[in-house]
C-alpha cells in the first residue's frame, strides 16, 4: 500500500520543486511527460513494466480512422527516450509520498532489470540461447517468450529486461546450493557440456553426488505438486557419465588461474567429501594445500563406506584425481597424531583443517557383543572395500543385520553378495520409520533380504568364542521420542531366539578424537565431536577449523560437502584477515522455504511427461556381483525428464546470456533499490485493467479455449502479434468463419459481478475489431450482440454505419444466456433472445467477449 502525507490546501511558498513526477508510461503518460517537458519542467516518467507504452502498444488499429497504433506512439517513444529533461524508470513501484503541494517527496521501489540499459544494444544475441519459456504477457499468454526479452520490438528503453522470481526451491533446499535449475534447463537443451559446467561451479563431486545424494531437491521439488518430482539426481548422473564416457572432464574442470600464488598453506586432516571440498576450493583460491589421510585410499567414507555397487571405484578416483590436477597434495597411510602430530601441523601450516570424519561404529551395550563374529557395520564395509574381508567369514552364513538407515543396508546387501545362505535385517521400530531411503528399502527386498520390525536383540550368545545365536525382544511404539518417531517398547514375555552365525551392528558411528587431546583449547563432546562456530567451523583455537562428520555427526555427502566449502571460505577469508562471520556467496542463493502446497505455481505450462525411474540391473544379476546396479538414463529419457522442470525462478542462472553477450550487458547480480525523489507535483496516468472474463462463468471463459477477450483478439489482428495478423482459433488453429462479439461483459453490471459503469469504449471497440477481422478474413462473418450502440463522438456513428453497410457485420440487440461449447467441433453454441421475444440457438467458430475497464489494482491505495 502506498503511504500519503500531505495537504492538498496547501499554498505553494517559495521553495517549491520544479520537477514533476508522471506515474504511468502508458500513452497518457507519455503526452503529458512531453508537454510538461516543453514547458521546461523536468519530468520523472514512472513505470511498472520493463518498457514504457502502456495498453497502446499493444493495440493494432485506433478508432475511427483504423490508424496503425503503433505509428502513431512511435515517434513519442523516440521523443522521449531523446529527451533530456524527461527521465525513465522502468521496473519501479511507488512505495510512499510524503509531503504538500509544491514539495513532495517520493519513494519508489525499483526492481532489478539484470541488463545495463547503457550497454545493451538490443542485437538480440541473447535470446537465442536463452533455454526458459514462459507466458508472453504482453501477448497476454497467447504464445511465449524467452526469460530475457524486449516487452514488444518498439520498446523504450530498448534494452532487455530478465525475469526472476525467487530462488528455486531446489536450489534453496540443496545443501550446497547447487543451480539446479541451471543445470536441468541445459540439459533440456541438449547442452550437455554447458549444464556439467554449471555442476562443477559449486560442487566438485557431482557424478558421486549422482549416485548417493539423499537428493532433498528432489522433496522440495514444486512438480510434487501436480504430479512427481524431475529426478534431478539422475540428471546429475546423467550428464557427468556422459562427460566421462566423451572424456571431457579434464578440459571441462575449472583450474585456479594462479596456482599456490596466496603463498599460503593449510594442511586437511582426512580426505572425504568435507576434506576435499575444502582442499579443492582452497586450491582454486591460490593456496598450497595438503591432505594427510590415514588410509590407503583417498576419499574416506566415499572409499570405504559406500559398497562399491552404488560407487564404482572408477568414478570415485576420477572426481579426487580432477582435484589434485588443481596442486592439491594427499598424503595417504598417514595418520595424523600417530605419524604426525596435529600439533606439527599447526606450525608448519598457516591453518589446518579437521575433517577426519566418524569412522568407528557404536555399540548396543547389551551381553555378548564382544564375541567373535560381532563386528560393526562401518568397519565390515571398510574391510569389504579394501579387499582385507575374509570372505568364508559370510559364505553360507546366516547373517544378521542390526539397525535401520542406509548403513544397514549396505551391509545386508554386501552380505548377501559375499554369498551369505540367509540375511535378515532386525529394526527396532515399524518400516514407516525406518531412516533408510524409500529406494534403498526397496531395492534390499527385491535382493530377498528379510526384515524382522519391532525386533530389538537383548544378548548374543556363542559357542567356543564365536556368536551362534541372538535372543531378541518383540517391541511396540509408543510416544514419540525427541526425533519425531514413535519410541520402541518392549513387550514383556515376548523374547525368543534366532541363529545367527555373523552378527553386523549398523546403529550409528562416531569419530576417533584421540589425536585432537594434544590442543586441549578443543572443545570436545561426551562422544568425541568437535565444537566450531556454526558459521565459520572455526574450533576458537587460532589456525584451526573443524566440519564434516567429526563436528556433525554421521550425516550425508552433500552436508559434508557444504561443510567442506564453508571452511575453505572461512579460512582464505582467515589467511586474509578478514571477518569470517559475513555471509558467503551461496548463502545469498537460498531462502526460507514455505510448505510445498502454499508456493504458489509458476506460470509455465507444465510438459505432460511422467517422470522416468532410472534402469536398474535384475535382482538376479545383481547379488552375483558388485557391478553397479543403477544404469542410468539414455540421452533421450534425461532430456525428456529435463523438459519436466517448472523453471519455477524462471531465469534459470544458466549464464549462456554473459557468454554471448559481447556488450557485456548482462548483470545478474542487480539487486533492488530504492529511489528517493522530490518533485513539486505527481499526475497520475496508470492506465486500466480489464475485467476478470472468468467472473462471468455462463460466457465460459477460462473453459472453452475458442472464447477469448477483446484484449486478447487485438493481439490476434496486430502485425507484430503472436500470430503475426493471421486470424485463427485458438483450439485449433483454425482460420473461424462465424466470429461472435458479445458487448457489456463487465459493464452495465447489476449482478455485482461486474461493475455498474459503462466503459464507454466497448462498442467501438468491437466495432473496430469485427472490421478489422473482414479485412484479415474477407469470408468472415462478424456478430455483434449490444445492449445499445453507444456511438458518441466525432465520427463514430458513421463508423458505426459503416461496419454495417461496407463490412457486412452483423448488429443484434440482446442478452446473451449462455455459451455452449460443442465438444465435437469446439465451436460454440450461443443462447440469446431475439427482437420477438423467441429463443435462438446460434453456432459460433468463436466469441470474443468485449471485457470493460477497470482501475489498474493497487491504484486506490
């Protein structure tokens, strides 16, 4: 709402402003901005749009004289944007006026354009690669119009505008910002290169975060609202296999232009997905970094965590091998408070990176757990991996599987692959709430993997050192607990026992902090995790930063991976002796997301598609091997899956625009800014709004796609129109033969649908029309139902005269009933009274319903 404070009484005084403010662009606007220019004042135009020119230039002939509209604003349109003492703001909204006649002072809110209207020419270079469509509202949504654009080919200022709405919901949901939009609109296109590019800019494990993502995008996702999510880590896969198979990675990966210039360095501790972010951000921002592993391989859990089923080997090495192109250093069998004290480190380096990750498994706590062949799901994958598990350990073994989350299934699912006889997973709580994703669930069962739920062990029991069997507890849930979960209850007299030869414990994992007790400033827990300041991941130790598992606990790849990058941010901005604490870049790409059903859905036309799941291996092949068990998509499915994107912040950020862009206009980081103006005086010219067709629902407005408005057909007729002048149903494309216009819809109102007032221009206006439709289509046959031909003003009652008498159109007093769609033809069955007083039934190829005037919102306030 705008705010006003001022007194109309007012006698101007001396200090009066000489400047005026003309808040409408429209073509009332423009005359009184020239004349007042004239007469030496200097005038602030104010408008909404992106361009000046109103509801006038979108019209195709005025009336009577059926002159081109166009030809006749054009020349204002080069006055103005020549004059200058007239100043165009265009993307601007007026907030406040404040002040008496004379001197007012104005605060208007002016919206970025994200184009330099001083340096775009206009080549129109950008639209060619712009991937985003969306309604053409200049057009009225007839056809579309890329997300860069010019409002209509006259427009002043000439420059190009981008729309934007708010960040996308994937990209605030993602833990590392990903542009996901960006990167799924390239693939739409076939951009396969550009849309890897776009991967690779924030994220430096993209083909393994297209593997074991948890993909919260993917539940952010807007097109959960009309049908299913775009499978966007599938796309993510897709494109980096194809990068891979078409070995372009290596020149597609981004290089630091000066390496280990800073002249600084900073030593990580562990090489996961934390540890190697960092390592490679810091290397892209000059610094000498070195990663001390204690491992034989690089990639921590990455490596030795994650069965090799859903992690090829091959994938991994190639993403840490793009990294240490960049000068990183891994140091591998080197175990940081064993081989090298942390304190060493601390003074060698100029800061250090704890990101060594939660490797060692949790216990139950109950009898028999040190037994032989009870042993912990993170140490019996480790093992697995790197080919030390004694494989006749699970051969023809029963094993069992305890716990509920991905873990447990990995576990169960190598097991089996080892060539276990039996697996069965025991899960305290019902499958509803089992922490293990819904696919990864799905695929365990179809690998025949049993599940025993609401079963809690309660001792292992052996024989000469060994486990043989385990006696467990049937449970029910209750409350629930601080998770959100029902909590398990045991059932009293409900113990029993089952043979388990092999016993796999997957309840949680915790970091091995031993190393960490040489800096006693750490802040540590009961359980070994270190305390940082959330923003920075800085310990309050100087030199030292911590993320990852080992401060967050077991979380996922992309939740290490953002904790990776904030601490190579925070600690270049460190070296720099900066303030850690400001925002980082990506921080400013997100947003507090509302529940998914109060967004409010974009305007695009959704692609009728179902979304595609990806191809998987037969269960049957599957436990034979550890061959990769997703395939992936073929080009055609990812492109088919992309093009299901809503485009929901319609600019996707893909920056094809800044490539092609030799003027270097484009600027997307334009943010909005406030103007504050005095003027002596404010004219208010805000044109009209038409009104809601849909109000009037016996018309079928909205329904029927043959039934359009006034509005609407004039861009139909014009020349630079969506159909270049051609006229044609919109059902079908048809060139109609019969046109109906129905007069008053809107006006004359006494249903309190509409409004009581005439708009004093409908009569004209479709008089106009029907004429200029038998010029279009000279066999066309024009109808016009009015209530009475309002043909006020100089020239119109011949006009009027000669619509009839030279254009054959059709005049006939009446209140239309109802229209009727006939769903065979799609023309349109009209039920009006005629001048006896009988019922007629007349059949329409369209109708255009000429819509009345209204104030634009907003404009009372």
């Amino acid at each position: 709402m705008v705010q006003k404070t001022y007194d109309s009484g007012q006698t101007p005084g001396e200090k009066m402003i000489g400047s005026v403010m003309v808040i409408g662009g429209g073509i009332a606007g423009m005359q009184a901005a020239m004349d007042l220019s004239e007469q030496g004042y200097f005038v602030y135009l104010v408008e909404r749009e992106s361009a000046i020119g109103g509801m006038m230039a979108g019209l195709d002939k005025t009336f009577p004289t059926n002159d081109c509209s166009m030809c006749i604003m054009s020349p204002r349109l080069i006055d103005l944007a020549r004059n200058e003492n007239v100043q165009i703001i265009t993307n601007a909204d007026l907030l406040s006026v404040e002040g008496e006649l004379g001197r007012f002072s104005v605060k208007l809110l002016q919206r970025p354009r994200f184009v330099d209207l001083e340096r775009c020419n206009a080549c129109g270079k950008c639209l060619e690669v712009c991937p985003v469509e969306v309604p053409d509202e200049f057009n009225l949504g007839i056809n579309r119009r890329r997300a860069i654009y010019k409002r209509y080919p006259q427009a002043v200022p000439a420059a190009f505008a981008i729309s934007k709405e708010d960040v996308p919901r994937c990209r605030s949901a993602c833990p590392i910002h990903t542009n996901v939009q960006g990167y799924i609109a390239m693939i739409a296109q076939g951009k396969f290169e550009e849309a890897y590019r776009i991967n690779k800019e924030v994220n430096p494990f993209p083909s393994i975060c297209g593997r074991v993502c948890h993909h919260p995008c993917e539940e952010a996702c807007l097109r959960n609202r009309i049908d299913e999510a775009v499978p966007i880590q599938f796309l993510k896969r897709f494109v980096t296999d194809w990068v891979f198979k078409n070995g372009l990675a290596d020149q597609l990966e981004p290089m630091p232009e000066r390496p280990n210039s800073s002249g600084r360095s900073v030593a990580i501790v562990g090489s996961g997905p934390a540890g190697l972010s960092a390592a490679n951000d810091l290397a892209m921002l000059g610094h000498s970094v070195t990663v001390f592993e204690a491992l034989p391989v690089a990639g921590g859990m990455l490596a030795v965590g994650i069965p090799e089923y859903r992690l090829p080997k091959e994938i991994l090495n190639k993403e840490i091998e793009l990294i240490i192109r960049k000068g990183v250093e891994i140091k591998l069998n080197t175990r940081v408070g064993q081989d090298i004290p942390l304190r060493r480190l601390m003074e060698e380096y100029d800061a250090v990176f704890i990101a060594a990750g939660a490797h060692h498994g949790r216990k139950l706590g109950v009898e028999g757990e040190n037994l032989r062949n009870v042993i912990e799901a993170v140490d019996f994958l480790k093992q697995v991996n790197l080919n030390r598990f004694p494989r006749t350990l699970i051969r023809n073994a029963k094993v069992a599987v305890i716990g509920g989350g991905n873990v447990a299934m990995d576990a169960a699912r190598t097991s089996i692959r080892l060539g276990a006889k039996e697996v069965t997973v025991y899960y305290r709580r019902s499958r509803r709430e089992m922490p293990a994703d819904e696919w990864e669930l799905r695929e365990t069962e179809e690998e025949g993997i049993r599940f025993e739920f609401l079963t809690a062990p309660l001792k292992f029991i052996g024989r000469y050192g060994k486990v043989r069997e385990m006696e467990c507890i049937r449970m029910e849930l209750g409350g629930p607990d601080e998770s959100g979960r029902r909590r398990p209850v045991p059932i009293p007299g409900s113990e029993y026992r089952v043979e388990a030869d092999v016993v796999i414990l997957a309840i949680g994992q915790r970091p091995d902090g031993e190393f960490m007790l040489e800096i006693p400033d750490i802040r540590l827990s009961r359980n070994g995790f270190i305390g940082v300041d959330p923003k920075t991941l800085w310990t309050g130790v100087p030199k030292l930063f911590a993320g990852g598992d080992i401060v967050t606990g077991p979380a996922t790849v992309t939740d290490a991976i953002a904790q990776g990058k904030r601490a190579a941010r925070a600690i270049h901005r460190y070296l720099n002796g900066e303030e850690m604490g400001e925002p980082f870049q990506w921080e400013l790409k997100t947003r507090d997301l509302p529940p998914i059903e109060e967004e409010v859905l974009p305007p695009t036309e959704p692609y009728e598609s179902p979304r595609a799941d990806i191809p998987r291996l037969s269960p049957a092949d599957r436990i034979r091997s550890f061959d990769e068990v997703q395939i992936g998509f073929d080009e055609r499915t990812a492109i088919e899956q992309a093009k299901r994107c809503l485009n929901c912040g319609i600019c996707s950020e893909c920056m094809q625009c800044v490539q092609v862009c030799q003027a270097e206009a484009i600027e997307h980081d334009q943010t909005p800014r406030t103007l504050d103006l005095e003027v002596g005086a404010i004219i208010l010219a805000p044109g009209y709004s038409t009104f809601d067709a849909k109000l009037r629902g016996e018309y079928g407005y909205g329904r029927y796609p043959n039934v359009i408005t006034s509005a609407e057909f004039e861009r139909y007729l014009s020349a630079s129109g969506p159909t270049n002048g051609h006229v044609i149903r919109p059902g079908d494309g048809r060139e109609p033969k019969k046109i109906a216009f129905i007069q008053c819809v809107g006006s004359r109102d006494v249903t309190g649908r509409g409004n009581p007032y005439c708009s004093s221009v409908c009569c004209m206006y479709a008089t106009k029309q029907a004429i200029i439709a038998r010029e279009h289509l000279p066999s066309l046959e024009p109808t016009i139902f009015f209530i009475d031909m309002r043909a006020h003003g100089k020239g119109y009652e011949r006009y009027y005269r000669r619509a009839q008498e030279e254009f054959g159109v059709r005049f006939i007093r009446g209140m239309i009933s109802s229209v009727k769609e006939l769903k065979r033809t799609g023309n349109l069955l009209i039920r009006y009274v005629g001048d006896s007083g009988e019922v007629i039934e007349e059949e329409f190829d369209m109708v255009v319903l000429s819509v009345g005037l209204e104030p634009p919102k907003g404009i009372s306030d």
